[in-house]
C-alpha cells in the first residue's frame, strides 16, 4: 500500500489480522493501516490502551503514535488528536486526527453518527430463529457504577437513584447479523447506533450471548487469552479530499476457528430490523385518562388548530382510501378520517385509550392494541394508501421497525406522514426559551400560556436557546408533575431526542422518499402586556412541530 494523498473515489484497505500489507509495524503489534498529512488509521492489538495518562511508561496506541509523528516530522511538540476510542480488551482499526481542521470534520462525522464501523465478534451460545443470516437489534439504557462497570435496563425508571458515578442512565441501541452457528457459539458483526463505554460487550450480555474471553461481562470460558472483539470496517468522509474513505481489517482466523471448521463471512454489512423480545415499550396506558381528558374533553390548540389541519393537508384522504393510525390514542384522527371519507386502522400499545377510541368510534374505524414496532405481527390484512404517526414517534425507541413495518403495510405510491416536536428548538431538556438585552427574568417555562410578569426594557429580545442537537438523548417527562409535586408517585413516559437527518435516512433505508418538510409555529397569542409584541414574534418565528411525508417507492416497470 503506498503511503501520500488518498485517492478521490471510495476506496478500501482490506488487511489480515497479523500481516497488513505494506503497513508500518511499530510497538506491540500495532500496525499503521493508512497515513496522510491529515489522518492516520491504525489496526491496535487487544490488550493495548487507545490511550493512556501519559508519561515514563505509557505504553498505549496513542503514545506510540504520538513518537511516530514527531520521528516523522523531526520535530519536538507535533501534535496528534484522539477521535475515538476502542476498549483495551479488543483489537481493530481507529483513526487518529494529524491536524486540528482534520480533528474537528472526523469529531463531526462521529457525533453525527455519519461515520461507518462495524465490529466482528465470538459469542457464547447459539441464536436461534430464522439461521444464520438473523438479525436483531438491544436497545436498553445503560449506567456506569462507582467500579466502572456498565450496566444495562430497559427503563431508567428502573434505577430510583442516580448511580454514585457518572451520569443518568443513557439509552443505547445496537444492532447485530449472525454470521456462523455451531458448537455452542456464534459469529456476528455488530453495528452500532450509539457509542457508549463498553456498548457492545454489555448488551451481548444483557441478551445471553456474551463475548467469548469477557469475564467482565458474564463470559464462562476464554480460549483464546482476550475477548473476541474486533473492529473491522471503519469509514468515513476523509477531511481534506471530502470523499468517502473505507478501511477493513479482517478478523482473527481465531475467532472462526472456535466454531469449527469454515471460515463464514465476517465481513458482510451489518443490518437489523427485529425487535428483542427484551425491549420495553414506552405506553402512555398509566396516564390514558389524563391524556384522553386533555384531548377529548378540554381539546388541545395545539392539536386542534395546528396539527390535525395540518396531518389532513399532508395525508390528502380520498373517499375509499385506506388510512393506518400509528400510536393513534383515542381515535380523534381516525374519525376525522372518516369524515372525510376514508377508512381507519388504528393501532396503539395503550388497552385503556383503544377502548376509549372503541367507544368513541363510528363505522369504518377499526382499532388494535399492539406494540408500534410490531405492526407486522397483527395481522392487519391488506394494503394502506396511507399511514399516519402523530406525535408518537418521539416517544418510540427504536424508531426504524415502526417505519419499515409501516412502509411494508403501505401500497407503491402510499403516504407516510409523521409530526412531531420540532428537534431542533423544541427538544426537551436541550432547549429553552432564553432573553437578551436585560438581566434574565425569571425562567419562562409558562411563556406559552401568556406574559411574564416581569416588565422588560422594550429592546428585550426573545430567542430559542439549543445546547445540544446531533446527538442522540433521552429524556424522562412526568406526565402528572402537580401531582407528583404534592407527593403522589411520578408517571412517567420517556421522549428521544433524533437530529432530522436521523429521521431522514430511517425514512429512506425503508423505501419511503421524502416528499415534504413542514415547520408549524404555535397559534396562541399572549395576552395584552409588556412582552406580549415580542412572545408573539418568537412563537410565529420559531416552530413547535416538524411535519415529514414521504412516498413508498413504486417497482420500475
């Protein structure tokens, strides 16, 4: 492999672990993959720190090839940046950054989750169901304790305390293929769609397949003296150049040889759409006669004003048509829907909500308890023209098998439509009404039910401030916070937090091409008062909901 400028199509370096051709071999078995005046990949050993504290016997990745760059450059102070990391315990490929433009783009591509990685590991135990070509995907939330040692559950709500260090639980999604099954083992490649400390080894565990050589994880045996984890794709969009670079490092021999004979495919793109049979779902059954009350009985602006307007517009029912209501509550969609001449499947994971839809319903609505992300397993007979998820898929995690089951269901040409809140401004926990141009008022939590109080100078100026946006997050809301105030126990449901391009690409990976994007501000107004020019500038500026449609591709002819 010859060293210098990439190239400037798609390229791949593929290399045998133990031997990379035309690689520079330094410490320990690491081995310099691919290096240019901005990056540097590398294919690290098991057993060797990314990077370590530094100093008189710091044998790590980094430091090795921090002496490297300078030998190379023949001057003191060259610096190298840290982009990502690979635990101790497992082998494969990492890109280091050489400049700090360079850091900046590959940081980016990372958060972004634009970045390519696939992972190749031995696990204890055989799957099962459809052969070795399954796939699955473990979504749970996982905490570090005060050793180090992650864990993983299905709800934050199971752990009452903050865990004594490191953050609140974080949610963590990953997704797996089965490559080769046999003698008590498998072979998989992993993909992740989070990156969280020691991901992959603790949700192996958390659904009974354990990394082979992974004590620390409930592994029972270690044949080969490390755990059976190897990084062996790694892609991305190289920060000079801005073509798509992809580096492969096959696996161990080791790891296929611990299934017996046969080498099986290790290095085919990982993909998943099954649910774990482990994943909880997030019902909003507990807080069904608050949520029926608010909008059935009070009516909600929001919903009434802006949004079910807004959902028809998109939706554009016909008579005859065929209409899915995904997480579709106590049926106010369907029998607007109806009224327009269309019929409705509702499907919602609340028992108490369907009955209300059930009792509220008219002729040609039909409704369904059942778990979004399954729809494929309710034996809803025939084709949508289209399908609709109003304010749900926020609070559904994970996303994509909601999406490609309602593609499925969806005749070529169908309609998806999806509302939801606005991820850029209106995501909770990350953004927050803010004031500038006077000492900040008290906090405006109340801004869209009226004035403040407070009486600003009249240059005061009302914003949405965003503290974060691309990556992913979860946040718990409590659905009756009077009550809980006054003691009673918290109900809580859980929102996920998506960039639009996450949406974006689940909506394409399941064949829907997107047709529409649409912002929608609040209605409401503020009552006459010193803020009220400026709230109501804000809201017409600002939008609450995101609205996407998208077509199910028709087969060419």
């Amino acid at each position: 492999m010859k060293k210098g400028r990439p190239g400037t199509g798609p390229r791949k370096r593929t290399a045998r672990s133990g031997y990379v051709e035309g690689a520079t071999h330094l410490t320990r078995g690491l081995r310099i993959v691919h290096e240019d005046e901005a990056i540097l990949v590398i294919d690290k050993p098991a057993g060797m720190l990314t990077a370590g504290l530094g100093g008189p016997g710091d044998d790590s990745a980094f430091a090795a090839l921090k002496s490297h760059v300078r030998e190379q450059a023949r001057k003191r102070g060259t610096k190298l940046w840290i982009v990502h990391r690979l635990d101790r315990e497992a082998s494969g490929l990492l890109v280091f950054a050489k400049t700090e433009t360079a850091y900046e783009h590959l940081k980016e591509e990372f958060r972004s989750k634009k970045a390519h990685r696939l992972y190749a590991a031995a696990v204890e135990g055989e799957f099962g169901g459809s052969g070795p070509a399954s796939t699955g995907t473990v979504q749970s939330f996982l905490w570090e304790d005060s050793r180090g040692i992650m864990h993983s559950i299905d709800s934050p709500t199971q752990l009452r305390d903050t865990p004594a260090r490191g953050s609140a639980p974080m949610p963590a999604v990953t997704h797996y293929r089965v490559r080769k099954t046999a003698h008590g083992r498998s072979l998989i490649n992993v993909r992740l769609e989070t990156g969280r400390k020691n991901q992959i080894r603790v949700h192996m565990q958390h659904i009974g397949r354990p990394i082979v050589g992974d004590r620390r994880y409930g592994a029972s045996t270690d044949p080969l003296g490390r755990v059976c984890l190897h990084a062996c794709e790694l892609g991305f969009t190289h920060p000079q150049t801005r073509h798509p670079v992809r580096y492969s490092s096959l696996p161990p021999d080791e790891f296929t040889k611990l299934l017996g004979r046969g080498t099986g495919d290790a290095m085919a793109p990982a993909t998943a759409s099954v649910v774990p049979a482990s994943t909880k779902v997030t019902s909003w059954d507990e807080v069904a006669g608050w949520y029926d009350q608010l909008l059935e009985d009070r009516g909600s602006d929001h919903y009434e004003q802006v949004i079910l307007p807004g959902v028809m517009h998109l939706l554009a029912p016909k008579s005859g048509h065929r209409v899915l209501d995904i997480a579709c509550g106590q049926g106010i969609l369907a029998r607007r829907l109806v009224k327009a001449g269309a019929t409705c499947v509702g499907v919602d994971s609340s028992p108490r909500l369907i009955a209300r839809a059930k009792e509220l319903g008219e002729d040609g609505c039909e409704f369904h308890v059942g778990d979004a992300r399954e729809l494929g397993s309710l034996g809803l007979a025939g084709e949508f023209d289209s399908a609709a998820c109003v304010m749900a898929l926020m609070n559904i995690e994970p996303m994509a098998p909601v999406v490609n089951a309602s593609a499925a269901l969806l005749k070529p040409g169908g309609v998806f439509v999806c509302v939801i809140l606005h991820p850029a401004f209106r995501s909770p926990g990350r953004t927050s009404w803010h004031f500038e141009g006077a000492p900040a008022p008290r906090p405006t939590r109340g801004m869209e039910r009226g004035p403040s109080r407070s009486r600003p100078p009249s240059e005061e100026r009302i914003a949405r401030r965003v503290d974060a946006y691309l990556s992913p997050d979860a946040s718990k809301i409590v659905m009756n916070p009077g009550e809980a105030a006054h003691g009673k126990p918290e109900v809580v449901t859980m929102t996920y937090h998506r960039a639009i391009q996450d949406y974006v690409r689940t909506l394409a990976d399941a064949g829907l091409h997107l047709t529409a994007l649409e912002e929608w501000v609040s209605n409401r107004s503020s009552q006459p008062g010193p803020r009220a020019v400026e709230e109501n500038r804000a809201r017409r500026e600002i939008p609450m909901f995101l609205a996407l449609r998208a077509v199910r591709a028709r087969p060419f002819a």
